[in-house]
C-alpha cells in the first residue's frame, strides 16, 4: 500500500465527500432562490395587471352606458324651424359638409361661416334652419345642421310637409394630419349613405364630446 494512503482518514473521506456535492447543492439552492424570487414578483403584477385592466373595461363601459341614455334622450325629431325653406335637402346637407372637410384641409381651420359652439349649446339642439353648427375638441370635430328629409317637389302643387332631422359628422384628423370624415349615425337620424360611425364604437371620444350631464350619466337635455 503506498504510504500517503496511511495518511487518509475516514474524517478525510467525509470531507471530500462533502466537497464533491457542495457545489451542486449551491447550484440547487441558487436556482430555487431565483425562482421564488420570481413567483413571489410576478404573481402580485399579474393580479395589478389584471386589475387595471378590470378597471379600464369598467370604465369604457360606464361611458358606453352614459352614451346609450344620452343618444336615447338627444335623438327626437326636433322641432319645424320658422324658415323651413331654409333648410337644405339631405343631399345638399352632405355635400355642404363635404366642402367644409375641403377647407378644413386646405387651411386647418373650420369656414367662417361655421358656428362654433360648446358642448352643451350643440346637444341642446336649438339649431336654425340653414346654419352649420361646430363642436371642436382637440383632433376631433363634429359639425351638425337641420336638414328636410321630404325636400319639395318642383312641380308639386302643394309642398309636404317638411321632415326634419339633425344632420352630424364626425371630423377627424389621423396621424398622418388628414382630416376624414364619418357620418354619425344616431337610430333616428337621416340616413348616413357614405362613411358612418357609430356613437357606441367609440366610446372615449364621444364621451368627451357630450354634455356636462350626459357624462355624469343623466342623460341628454
């Protein structure tokens, strides 16, 4: 037998024994360190996270409900104007918005001819026959007028009844800095034939377009 194996006792074996699962047993307890350390983190975030996604649906959908009894109350027939003759047939109504989309992207302004009013005076709906009627906040506009559904006929001897209806578009301007428009399309309103919204669709836009009332949710005037 060599000689350095007398020098080997059992304390030595235990020692190298316990040498040779030292490292494996700090790789072991490293990792289990990591992995609570990241159960313990991520487990909390995801229940925020979830949270806050409760709460933006919440509150999309409480604006959505606002919207629903707002549209439910705002959209009546409004009343015959005292100048009836004033008031552009539905065709005519679009294409008079056409052209003020086509000046609002030539200048970046609204025509002169535009009444710009606030958001309660453009809910309350007392329009004049022949007058356009502004709504601006920030990259969205909407515009409105009263428009005769049953447009005279030429060479009908007695000319019906007008039919009116309110008249909304919808003005926005993309990233882009073009300014698109949408007909607003409300249940009762004139049929929008081109390019239409509904109020429903976006939520957080008209919320802010909508009366002080209508977005504590009491409805339109």
């Amino acid at each position: 037998m060599a000689q350095w194996e007398w020098l080997v006792t059992e304390g030595h074996v235990r020692a190298a024994r316990w040498r040779n699962i030292a490292l494996p047993v700090a790789i072991v307890g490293v990792a289990a360190i990591l992995v609570g350390t990241f159960f313990s983190n991520a487990l909390p975030s995801a229940a925020l996270s979830s949270q806050v996604a409760d709460s933006k649906a919440a509150h999309v959908n409480a604006q959505r409900a606002n919207i629903i009894a707002f549209v439910r109350r705002i959209d009546r027939p409004p009343e015959i104007p005292e100048n009836p003759e004033a008031l552009p047939a539905l065709a005519d109504g679009s294409a008079r918005f056409a052209e003020v989309l086509t000046t609002l992207n030539e200048s970046g302004r609204l025509p002169r001819e535009i009444e710009t009013v606030n958001r309660e005076a453009f809910w309350e709906g007392r329009w004049q026959a022949g007058t356009i009627y502004g709504l601006r906040q920030d990259r969205t506009i909407l515009i409105g007028q009263l428009v005769n559904l049953a447009w005279p006929d030429p060479d009908a001897e007695t000319p019906p009844e007008p039919i009116v209806l309110r008249q909304i578009t919808l003005l926005r301007r993309g990233v882009d800095r073009e300014w698109r428009a949408y007909c607003l399309a409300m249940p009762d309103g004139p049929p929008c034939g081109r390019a239409e919204i509904y109020p429903l669709d976006i939520p957080r836009t008209m919320h802010g377009l909508m009366p002080r009332s209508a977005r504590r949710g009491e409805g339109g005037t």
